[in-house]
C-alpha cells in the first residue's frame, strides 16, 4: 500500500501528516508512536510500518 507522508523533525521528535494518494482526509501524527498508529490505522502492518518509519526489521 502506498502512503503520501508529509514529515518533519525538531528536536529529534517527528511530526506531520499521513494520506493515502487519493485522498485529502490527512491524519495527523506527533512522534514515531502515533506514526505507527496512523500507519496502522490506514493499513500498513505493523512490522511494515516499523521498518518504513525507523529503517530497523524486527
């Protein structure tokens, strides 16, 4: 599944928004926490969205 994320970090803390291509409907993250969450949410499994968001395999 192919996801449009729009990220920046301060501080060491990540921050943005997550979409699908198609869609305007943005869901909104603060921190790699709630990344995973949203990643989740909109269909990544969690292994997949761990390694897109930090570069690490479980």
């Amino acid at each position: 599944m192919e996801l449009v994320v729009d990220v920046t970090e301060t501080d060491g803390r990540l921050q943005g928004t997550v979409r699908r291509p198609a869609s305007t409907v943005t869901h909104p993250f603060s921190g790699t926490l709630e990344l995973l969450a949203c990643l989740e949410r909109l269909g990544c499994g969690e292994d997949t969205a761990r390694t897109r968001a930090t570069g690490e395999t479980s």
